[in-house]
C-alpha cells in the first residue's frame, strides 16, 4: 500500500503491484489531481502492454475528464514515443502507464511536463500535494466535462519521426530485434525494416503476462544465443532502455554505447560542448574513456530525469545511465531505446567497423558487480555504521584501482552494493562480503 509518510514518487514515477497498490480508485484520484493543476489540455496517455495496463489507463483518463481535461490516448507505444508525442503535439502533459523493467504483475505512472520532459522533483511534489490533498475537486458539467480521443495513428507518426532523424539506409546490416513482449514489439520491427536492415524479432508476442519474462534489457543472455555473428538490441519493457549485443554475443550496456557515441561524435564534432553526461553507477572504465579523449564527464544521482537535469545544466546533448538510458537532447526530450539502436547502427554503418570493433576502441571496462540485498526499509542506510565501516576496509584493499557505491533503490526495495576492481574475482569477494553485511545490518 502506499504510505502516507513516503514520498509518492520514486526516481521514476509511482510504481507498485496492480491492483493491489496502483488501484484503479489510486490511478483515478492521481489524473484528477494532476488535471486539477494544468491549464486545459489534452493530456497524451500511453502504455506498455501489462494486462492491468488498459484498466489503469482509462481510470487515469477519466480522472482528467472529471476535471475538464481531455485526453489523446495512443494506446501501447513506448515512452519515447509517447514523449514525442507529447512535444510535438502541443499537449499540456503526457502520462505513460508502465513499470519498465519490472515483472508484469506490476505497474506504474509517470507524468512528462508539455515539453516531453519527465516532471522534476518540485513538480512531482504539487501532484502529490494535491492528491493528499482530495476534494474539493473542479466539477465541470455538460460540455465542459473532459472526453477521451483515440490516436490510433501515433505509431506511425512515431516511427516516421524515428526513420526521419537518420539519412543512413541501414541495407545490408542484420539485426535481431528483442522487445521484451513489451511496448516496442511492432515499432520497433516496423522501423527497422523501413530503414531496410535485415531483421529478424523475437519478444514480439504479448500475452499481458509475459513482458520482460525472461526476455528483454534485464535478460541480455536471451538474445546473446541468437545474434550468431549479427548486431542484436534488446529494449525492456516500455522501450526506454538498450541493452546493445555484438556480432561475438556480448552484451553492451549504456556505458559502452556511451562511450561508442561519444567517441564518433566528438571525431564528427557533434559533441556540444564536449560534455557527456553520466550517474555515480558509470564505470570506472567508461571514465578513463572520456579523460583519454578529453571529455568533460558529469555523474549525476541514479535516475534519467537526474541526468537529463544535468545535461540541461551544462547544455550536453549526451548523457544516460549504465542500465541503458541513453538521451539525445539534441533530438528527443527522453530516453528512447529505439532511438539508441538508431544512433550505434549509423555508427557502424558510417565506420563500416563491426561492433566488437568499436567497443574495443572505445572503453575498456572495468569488471563491475553488482549485489541488490532486499530489506523492509532503506532509510536507515546512512546510519548503518557496521557497514559503512566495512565499506572503508574494503576500499582499503581496492586502492585507486576499484570503487564501491552502496545506494537505496528508488523503485524497489533493495539496497543495492556495487563494486568495480581490476579483477573480477576481487569484486565478487567484496560484493559479496558487503552484501552479507547488508543483510545482517538490516536483518534482510
């Protein structure tokens, strides 16, 4: 249930299991809240494709309507998409039904500003005032009461912006597509056969119950059996993330196609003001990378609306997370993993150099793991003094060649303890040595 003494938002919208913590009667009182503090609309309304998606999303509709304001749903379409939307259609807000990366019995909302832009903390913190807040609430009657309209064209809208913002033909590159059961299961095939790749789609099936079932960016092993010698990408559940596979079949998280894009585009100088823009979770060796090349590198907290805060800051058109968030401000106001795919296939089809080729060239990473220790509660986490003091021993044994970060999830329960060294052998002993820590000290 969702607790009054905890902020509603996390780092990325309002999460919890459908139907069970994210209610229709929840969803309902949240779109009249947030309706009730914008000046007319519409509203853009997209999901992924979880079965309690469709139900939470008219309920999230018609809190807008009975505050007056309409909404353009355009059913399941991923985040990026809907962003864009949202942008170029001179709508007040954009809200996406979806809980990303998690298990399908869950489900979320997230609110974009008019620009596209994932509402910050400030704004975040007025819909949740007013939700705790309740009624009185606005109560429009006859014509003025807000209406849905069906956008049954965005799809295709989105994918021509998508093909538009390339000049490459991407004729005779194979690629194999997963889309994690999920938003971007006929977008993003539809695109890449217009930009005339060879593709082949697995994670295209949908059943409401099996997005990111063993399937998509949380499952890279997936796709790393199939690409046989091809590029794959594999998109998680809203589609706002890439998890890239080489021709050998390894994976390449955000950090390496990071490094990649910024590598080409500073060579290319597209780079603006030769800033890339990364979190405290950026490998090691993704910013050995960037001082090689004399690149400003920014970590930001964990979070993409985090990131895109800082690149507004310091106006970088670059930046994303290790998970696979990758923003081109330059282009899109929010991560988009079809985007992503978009940029590293013209890399390689501009440099006509595999993938494995351009990892190589472009960072070598650090071995990096990572332990997520499930606890009841996360606050306690700066005042856990046994496990800080055991942090301090083990960077003692890391020197300069290694760095532990210790964070609270901002989605999920979890504590999560991450550890890079030169080995990989000394970074499961310490992950693993802190991990045991954090569950003695939390009574995980």
């Amino acid at each position: 249930m969702l607790l009054p003494d905890k902020r509603l938002f996390g780092t990325d919208g309002v999460r919890g299991a459908a139907n069970s913590v994210i209610t229709p009667e929840f969803a309902l009182a949240l779109g009249r809240a947030a309706g009730d503090l914008i000046d007319g609309g519409p509203v853009v309304v997209g999901r992924d494709t979880r079965r309690s998606g469709e139900m939470l999303s008219l309920a999230l509709q018609a809190g807008f309507h009975s505050v007056g304001v309409d909404t353009q749903d355009v059913g399941v379409l991923p985040s990026g998409g809907v962003a864009h939307l949202t942008q170029v259609s001179g709508a007040a807000m954009g809200a996406i039904i979806s809980a990303s990366h998690n298990p399908a019995p869950d489900n979320g909302i997230k609110f974009l500003g008019s620009q596209g832009f994932k509402l910050n903390d400030a704004e975040e913190d007025r819909v949740e005032a007013r939700f705790r807040k309740g009624a009185p609430w606005s109560v429009p009657i006859g014509d003025a009461i807000g209406t849905r309209f069906i956008d049954a064209e965005a799809p295709y809208r989105y994918v021509d912006f998508l093909a538009g913002a390339t000049n490459y033909s991407f004729r005779g590159l194979e690629v194999v597509l997963d889309c994690a059961n999920g938003a971007a299961f006929k977008v993003a095939p539809d695109l890449f056969r217009k930009l005339k790749a060879e593709v082949e789609v697995h994670g295209d099936i949908p059943d409401g119950t099996n997005i990111n079932d063993g399937v998509g960016a949380t499952h890279p092993e997936f796709l790393s059996g199939l690409t046989k010698g091809r590029i794959g990408f594999s998109f998680d559940g809203d589609a706002d993330r890439l998890i890239a596979i080489d021709e050998d079949g390894s994976p390449a998280n955000g950090d390496v196609v990071i490094a990649i894009l910024a590598r080409h585009m500073k060579n290319q100088g597209k780079l603006k003001n030769n800033v890339v823009v990364g979190t405290v979770m950026s490998n090691l060796g993704f910013r050995k990378a960037m001082e090689e090349l004399e690149i400003d590198f920014v970590p930001a907290p964990v979070g993409d609306r985090y990131v895109l805060e800082a690149m507004q800051d310091r106006k970088a058109v670059l930046g994303g997370e290790q998970s696979g968030h990758v923003i081109f401000l330059d282009t899109a106001p929010s991560g988009d993993g079809l985007l992503s795919a978009l940029r590293l296939l013209e890399v390689v089809a501009s440099t006509g150099k595999p993938l494995t080729e351009l990892r190589k060239e472009a960072i070598t990473e650090y071995p990096q793991v990572l332990r997520n220790v499930r606890v009841a509660d996360t606050s306690g986490l700066a005042a856990a003094e046994g496990l800080w003091a055991s942090v301090a021993e083990a960077e003692n044994r890391l020197g300069p060649n290694g760095r532990i970060l210790i964070r609270a999830s901002g989605t999920e329960p979890l504590i999560r303890v991450m550890v890079e060294a030169a080995s990989k052998e000394l970074a499961v002993e310490l992950a693993s040595d802190l991990a045991l820590v954090t569950r003695a000290e939390f009574g995980a």
